[in-house]
C-alpha cells in the first residue's frame, strides 16, 4: 500500500462496481437507451499508489507503459496495438478500455460489458490528479451505452466492502 501500512479510501453508496474496481453509475435507465459513467474507484490509488497518467485505451505506442527488464528486455502484457478510443467506438467485455499509471505499477482494465462509448473525459488524461482527487466526482472517465444492462450483475457498497476485505 502507499506510503505505510494503509490508506484510507471512500466507496460512494450511489453506485455499482467492477471486480477491476471500475464503479459504475447509471445515468439514464430507460430500458431502451441505458447510460452508465464509469470511473476508477479509489482502491486503486490506495492499493497501488497515486495515480500519474490514465489512457482511455490501449495507446498505438505502448512504449511509455513498458518496464525495462535491464539488457534491451523489456515487459509488455500485449503486443496488439489499437487506435485510440472515440466516441462511438464500440467495447466488448474483453477489450482493454483504461490504462492506469500509478507511482508503483500499471493497471490495465478492460471493459466490465459490451458497449457504445458515448462520451470520453479527456480531462482525466489531461490532469490524472482528478482521479486521486475527485474520483467519484470530476475524475469519472467516460459515459457508455451498454448492449445490455441487468443492474444486479454489480456489486452494491456493501458487497464491494466485502470483497475488499476478502482480498485482505
């Protein structure tokens, strides 16, 4: 953990979240044109550190997120490479939607359902202290249109509670 032997951390009570510790707030529930703002929960900062850079997809040139192995090695998780995300652009579950750097790793997450990106926060790349600040808040990263929405297949405040203490 950073800086110690813990940090404190929120979980908003207003939404859903990811076993990737993505939440997941439904904007608009009408049955044919659901739409859900998804963000990064604060675990992440507490578990891995501050957060310094976030890509909204896997970038072209994944340079930047590699680790030097010492002797010209290097770790990449994915040689695949793929343009940018834009609005419109549709995700399966398993595509690679958020890159996260944080002062101690990176953590890739990919998306939690297929869908249509509706809205990117470009905000979020641009300042990532918005993630360590306001996570729940302006530190959201992007608005999509899932193909399909059942409300129970997240887990609520409590449930997430606990499955971070079963992770401890």
């Amino acid at each position: 953990m950073n800086g110690g032997d813990y940090f404190e951390f929120s979980v908003a009570h207003d939404r859903k979240y990811t076993l990737d510790h993505l939440w997941v707030q439904v904007l608009d529930d009408d049955e044919d044109d659901t739409t859900v703002k998804l963000g990064i929960s604060e675990f992440i900062r507490a578990e891995y550190g501050d957060i310094v850079k976030v890509v909204l997809s896997k970038p072209e040139d994944d340079s930047e997120f590699q680790i030097d192995l010492g002797e010209g090695e290097s770790e990449n998780d994915d040689d695949s490479t793929s343009a940018p995300l834009s609005r419109g652009d549709e995700l399966d579950v398993d595509d690679l939607m958020v890159t996260v750097r944080t002062t101690d790793d990176r953590v890739l997450i990919n998306a939690p359902f297929p869908c249509k990106i509706v809205e990117l926060n470009g905000d979020v790349e641009d300042n990532p202290d918005l993630v360590n600040e306001e996570a729940y808040g302006d530190g959201w990263c992007m608005i999509v249109k899932p193909h399909e929405w059942d409300d129970d297949m997240h887990l609520n405040e409590q449930e997430y509670i606990e499955y971070l203490n079963e992770m401890y």
